[in-house]
C-alpha cells in the first residue's frame, strides 16, 4: 500500500512508537468502521428521508449507494493515495484526509436527502482512501525493525475489530438517531487529529517516484460504478432496457481505457507485472469473489432479521456479533494449518466452503417465525469461521511471491480487490432480493439471495488452490 523505505533522516523509531500505533490505529479503525456501520441503519434512514409516512421508505436501490458510492471510491483511490503519501509526505496526506473524512461525517449527518448523504459518502471515502495507506506507512516508519511487523499486525487488527463492532454499535447509535453513526466519527476524528500533530513524525519517500495513474483511478471508479449501476437499477429499469444497457457499456468501454491507462503510465494503479505473478493474480481474483458473500450476507443478514422478523436495530445488531467474534479464532486456526504445511489455498478453499455451507443452512432453515437461535446463529457461527480462515490467509499471502519492493502495492491492490467486490456483493443482493411484497415474495427472494452468495462462495473455494504461494507466506493476520 505503501512504499516502505523513507528518508535516511527519517528512519529512526519515534520515542513514542506505542502512542503512535494508537492514534494511526484509531484512525484506520474509524475509516473501517463506516464500511459496516451503516448496514444495521439502511431501514431508518430509508424511512426518515422517505417523509411523515411511516409505512413508506426509500427503496434499498437507493440506500445501497450510500454504502457502495463508499466502497467504490475508496477502492479506486487506495493506490495512488498511497503513492502520492510516499511522494509528498505521510504525515502531511494522513491529517489531510483525517481532517477531510472528519469534516465529510458532519456533512452525512447534516445531510437531508438520501443523494445529499451519497455525495457526502464519496468525499468521506476519499478521506479514507488518503488515510489509510499514509497511516500504514507512518506505523512503519515509527517502529524499530525489530517490532515493525507486529505493529503492522496491531494496526490491521483494527479491521477485524471494526467488522466485529460495527453492526451493534451502529444498532446501539440508530437507538438514537441514525445521524450519530457519522456524528461519532467528530469527536475521534478531532482526538486522532491532534494526537497525530503531537506524536506523529513527518515520513516520505525521497527517492524520485512518478506522479501516479489518477486518470486510471478515475476510469476505475466509473466502470466499477457503471457496472454497479446496472446490478442495482436492473430489476427496476428492466435488464433489457436501454438504461441498463448503456451502463453496462459504459462499464465495459471505462475498464477498457482503465487497461490502456495502465499499460502506458509509469505509476500505474495495477501495474501488469504483478499480474503475470500466477498467485498474486489467483489471490486477486479470490479476494473478489470471497468478498462478495463475505459483504453482502451480513447486509441480507440484517436486511431479513429487520424487514421480516421485525427486530430493531440495536437487536440486530447485537445478533450478527456472534459471526465476526469466530474470524479472531479461526485466525489462530488457520495459522497452525499454515505452519504445519497446509497450503494457504486449501485453508482459504475451506473456509469459502464453509460460507456457503452457512448461506445454505440459512436458506433451508429460516422460516416467518422469528427463530434466532435455531435458524440464525448456526449459519453465523459457520460463515464466520471460514471468513477467519479465508480472509487472513488471502491478505497474508497474497504478496509472498512477489519481490519485497513491490509487496506494499501489492498489499494494496488486494485490498482494492476486497473492496470491489464488497460494491458487487452488494449490488448482487439488491439486484437479487427487489422490492418484495408479502412474507411469501420476501421468503423466496431472500432463499435466492442466499443461493447466490453460496453459489459465489463455491467459485471463490474452486479459485482460491491458485493462490498458494511457491514461498511461504507469513502467519495469517487479521483484516483491514
């Protein structure tokens, strides 16, 4: 994500590496909480914009840009964020995008209108985007050699505790207002921001390094939303519908100029020779399709436990915890597979089977009748432990083949890929489940959707053998 050698001034270990870990892990804790906060909060926002009726609401084609205008934005910028973090300084990017992700949270929960909070998502994303890497590269710079790679765990390990704690503390902010899952971010926002004029240390790349592909980012982000248009607004429009169609197009021709722009630059966002690294490649393309299921279960997840059960939104968001409680112990389960020879694709295989294993225990089992216990929880449990076998090991050893200069970026590209395939998951499922009316339609719809992602977890298990590594990768850590 980032490039890791820094000035020979600036190599020195900060005095406070421990104070540092934990206002940039803060951060990067916050920008991975707006990906899963907001799914327990899609049917209050949906009914509050929707006006005084309050059997109405704004259909889920709409509410779901508010998490994909998110997710796709901050997959395209993630790569040359952290190339122009390199260039002109971490500390500097990292508070500019703090203060920026900062500032666009106020203008979520100010906003009025479900397009207003949309706008407001995609500058919150490229806040994030900026942030991220330049936090990454300053944990690096802080730490001595020696504690370097646990403090790169430590901060990574904010992901998985976002994931764990995002659905209930969105349930328990909902309670209140669902504008207070973006007035949260302020107050730790304003923390992060001063701890890091505080502790922080200025870190850059002083070696001459190529302005990066920004036309490229810009031409990604339309053919990923292109195409996400097309998922989401199908069903409505008609899949055959000029509408449809053009966004398609529009996808196919962008992705097209986007390989263009890659070949010819110098800094490009995927650089082609990363490709033609066969795990790296089959790691990119499990990270894809293990993301889409792994994104869009817990959004059909709370979508059922809150349209057809009828739970409220702190309880729903106490329920999903259970899953995300197994990825830390399935980590430590995946860890001493690798260590006694496993192949890394074998365990992620695995842990894809067991996520569809649960999409169709869920999709055979619920019923009308609120069942948490017999019905939801299993196939939580089981999706669980096989994201915390698949995800950990897919970031783990994804780069092991590559030379060690180009491991940051392709650290960052799979991350990228984790991203585009949680917008699609997303955008699957809303193209899969409409507008039901009537607990029959909602039944069949939901089964559909959890098909699906089964169906998805399955390719990804058959992909995911190509990923093992000819070097072995390092021990399994937990996600961002």
């Amino acid at each position: 994500m980032v490039n890791t050698r820094v000035a020979a001034s600036e190599t020195t270990a900060t005095r406070r590496p421990g104070v540092v870990l934990f206002v940039l892990s803060l951060a990067a804790f916050m920008a991975s909480l707006d990906v899963f906060i907001v799914n327990v909060a899609f049917d209050d926002i949906g009914r509050d914009f929707a006006g005084s009726d309050p059997t109405q609401s704004i259909p889920l084609s709409q509410l779901s840009w508010i998490l994909n205008a998110y997710t796709i934005v901050y997959a395209a910028l993630l790569v040359p964020a952290g190339r122009l973090a390199d260039r002109f300084g971490r500390k500097e990017s990292f508070l500019f995008g703090l203060a920026l992700f900062t500032v666009a949270s106020a203008a979520c929960a100010a906003s009025d209108g479900v397009w207003w909070l949309v706008a407001a998502r995609v500058v919150q994303a490229v806040g994030a985007a900026i942030l991220t890497p330049s936090s990454l590269g300053l944990v690096i710079a802080a730490a001595t050699p020696a504690n370097r790679a646990r403090a790169v765990r430590i901060w990574a390990a904010t992901g998985a505790l976002a994931a764990a704690l995002g659905p209930a503390l969105g349930g328990m902010l909902v309670e209140a207002s669902w504008r207070w899952i973006f007035l949260v971010n302020i107050p730790v926002g304003i923390i992060a921001f001063v701890g890091a004029v505080i502790v922080v240390d200025r870190s850059r790349d002083d070696s001459p390094t190529p302005f990066p592909d920004m036309l490229g980012a810009a031409l990604l982000a339309v053919s990923i939303g292109a195409l996400t248009l097309g998922l989401v607004e199908g069903p409505d429009w008609g899949w055959a519908d000029p509408r449809t169609l053009t966004a398609w197009i529009v996808s196919a021709i962008t992705l097209g100029l986007f390989v263009v722009s890659s070949a010819r630059h110098r800094s490009p966002v995927i650089d082609a020779a990363l490709l033609r690294v066969r795990a790296f490649s089959f790691a990119n393309a499990t990270a894809v399709l293990f993301s889409i299921p792994f994104a869009a279960s817990l959004l059909v997840n709370i979508l059922w436990m809150q349209q057809v059960w009828g739970y409220s939104a702190i309880r729903t968001g106490f329920a999903v915890v259970p899953g995300p409680l197994m990825v830390p112990l399935f980590t430590v389960v995946g860890h001493q597979l690798a260590t006694r020879r496993v192949p890394i694709g074998v365990i992620v295989g695995v842990g894809c089977a067991l996520m569809a294993g649960g999409a169709l225990l869920l999709a055979a089992s619920v019923g009308q009748t609120p069942d948490y216990v017999g019905d939801m929880l299993p196939s939580l449990l089981i999706g669980g432990s096989g994201i915390g076998l698949a995800l950990p090991s897919i970031l783990s050893s994804a780069t092991a083949d590559l030379p060690p200069a180009q491991a940051a970026t392709g650290s960052a590209v799979v991350n990228m890929s984790r991203q585009i395939g949680t917008a699609l998951g997303v955008s699957i499922i809303v193209a899969v489940i409409g507008t039901p009316i009537g607990y029959a339609a909602a039944h069949t719809s939901f089964t559909h959707a959890w098909w699906t992602l089964a169906a998805i977890a399955v390719l990804a298990a058959v992909v995911a053998p190509g990923m093992t590594p000819r070097r072995p990768p390092v021990p399994p850590v937990a996600a961002n």
